[in-house]
C-alpha cells in the first residue's frame, strides 16, 4: 500500500537539531524526515530497544515499560526493526502516545517491509519517522549499528529491554555512554540467551530496571496520574481485587482461592475467567498467577 508515500520528505537544518543531537559524533551531516516535525518531542523523549528475536517475557515488558512512559508524557524512540523496536512502537501508539522512528535506511527504502502499515500510523498519530541517508539508500549491515548513535542523541535515556551477547542492542548502549546518556536494562533469567546481553550491561553499569517507575525514578521524574495497569487494577470489583491481592503473595488453584476467601468454587471460577479476560491474571498449569504486566 505505501500510504506513508503521501508524506513529504523534508531536510531539517542543522540549527533546528534538537541539543542532544547536535553533540552527536561522528557528527549527524543531515537528516531527513517525514511527519510534522515539532520540537516539544524530544522534550521527553526516551529510547526503547531490544532484540529482534523477541520473546514473550520481552513483549510484556516492553508493554509495561511504554504504557507507563508514555503516561508520564514521553516521547518514545526506537529503530523500527523487528522485535522489541516494533512492540514500543505499536504500544506508544495504543496508549495515545507519540513515536519517533529511526531508520536504518533510507525514507523511501521500507525495512522491514511487513511494517507498512506502522510507518504510516506514527505519521498519522503526530510521530516522526526519520533517517541521515540519503531517501533511496538501501539498508546494510553498517547503516543500523551507525543509526543508533542518532536514536541515543534523540533521547534523555536509553532502556534495553532484551538482548543477545552480540546483540545491536548493545551497540546502541555504547553510544548512550558515550554521550553520557543514562543506560537501563531489564534484568532476565540466567539462562536465557536473549537476557545476557542486558544482563552484562546490569552487571557493567546500567541501571535495573523492572517498570516505568524505575525509569522516571532514575531521571528525577514522577507519574502526574496511574498507569493503565493500575488504572485497571482501580476498576475491579472488591471480590476481584480480593483474588488479586490473594495471587500476589504465590500461585494459587480455584480450590486454594476457595479455601482462603470462603467463597464457593463456581464463584471463584468465574472471577478467575473475569480476570483472565481483562487480561489481569493468567493461568499454567491450573495454577493461577499475576500476569507480569500486573505484578509488582
């Protein structure tokens, strides 16, 4: 489809860079963009990136992280890639937010091509997508690792969310200490490949993170209002919130619940499927447990 096509490609002059980029270096010679180029964006303005192999534990957090951020006013950052860029992407927009994509290529060179639709809903939303290349430049193996220093220069911080030893990722936690950018990290299980990456950078400076307070806390910031979790958390029922209150202290089945709260089963089952349904609550092997964008 293309839509985004219908955007103009517009060069902004250096002078109109925002602060933190015009330090970048090697120095960014040009950029072009297409969008409605305002400079309040990156007021508050935070990268988010990871792995591009993303796992579920990666698409979770990268949820709770952005819902939050986003509430809190910040302009979301990120490189438009598979996995991780794309899910901050898609998760700022849904929470009414503003995205700036950094590409990896040129305007008119779409990578990955299967986020068409993305390009044009960051330009619809008010977002930004933009490049140092030239419009036709096609994406190679050097463009993304030297895009990213732009991604940093963008942003107050930078969170990595998951990433491998040899990730892109790490790249992009270079160049946030090189230009002296706070560096988060979301901790994850030894085990996994695709959290040795964060979990090096733990262990050589960042800052662990596990929800967007953690983040605001670091840069001195506060939420004006409740996430949306909380939010939704506000809105339950007392029998509901009474089940929530039970699963935050361990995993429980229908029967333990029914013990504990002295309610019949069938009542029960049907706050564990209300639970489910929102989203609040899920459930492995009979067991029911708070869903992660919901644990504390």
């Amino acid at each position: 489809m293309l839509t985004w096509r219908k955007w103009e490609i517009k060069q902004l002059v250096e002078k109109d860079y925002p602060s933190g980029l015009r330090r970048v270096r090697p120095k960014v010679k040009q950029l072009y963009y297409r969008g409605q180029w305002e400079a309040q964006l990156f007021t508050k303005a935070i990268a988010v990136v990871g792995a591009r192999r993303m796992t579920k534990y990666g698409e979770v957090m990268t949820q709770r992280l952005v819902s939050g951020l986003v509430g809190a006013g910040y302009t979301i950052v990120s490189g438009f890639m598979y996995g991780i860029d794309t899910m901050a992407h898609k998760v700022c927009l849904e929470n009414g937010g503003k995205t700036v994509a950094v590409l990896g290529c040129g305007l008119d060179c779409l990578t990955p091509a299967e986020n068409d639709g993305l390009y044009t809903k960051i330009l619809e939303s008010g977002g930004l997508v933009l490049s140092e290349f030239e419009p036709k430049q096609e994406a190679k193996l050097w463009t993304f690792p030297y895009r990213n220093r732009i991604v940093v220069g963008l942003s107050q911080a930078l969170v990595v969310v998951e990433a491998g030893e040899r990730s892109g990722s790490l790249v992009t936690a270079r160049w946030a200490f090189k230009q002296k950018k706070p560096v988060m990290a979301v901790p994850g299980a030894a085990t996994s490949s695709l959290s040795a990456g964060t979990n090096w950078l733990i262990k050589n400076g960042a800052v662990l993170v596990t929800n967007s307070n953690d983040v605001l806390k670091e840069l001195g910031d506060s939420l004006q209002g409740p996430t949306l979790q909380a939010h939704k958390l506000m809105t339950l029922s007392e029998a509901e919130k009474q089940v929530v209150e039970m699963l935050k202290r361990e995993e429980m089945d229908c029967d333990e619940i029914s013990r504990k709260l002295k309610l019949p089963a069938g009542r029960v089952g049907v706050l564990l499927s209300q639970l489910s349904l929102k989203g609040v609550i899920e459930e492995s092997g009979g067991k029911f447990m708070l869903g992660l964008l919901y644990a504390d």
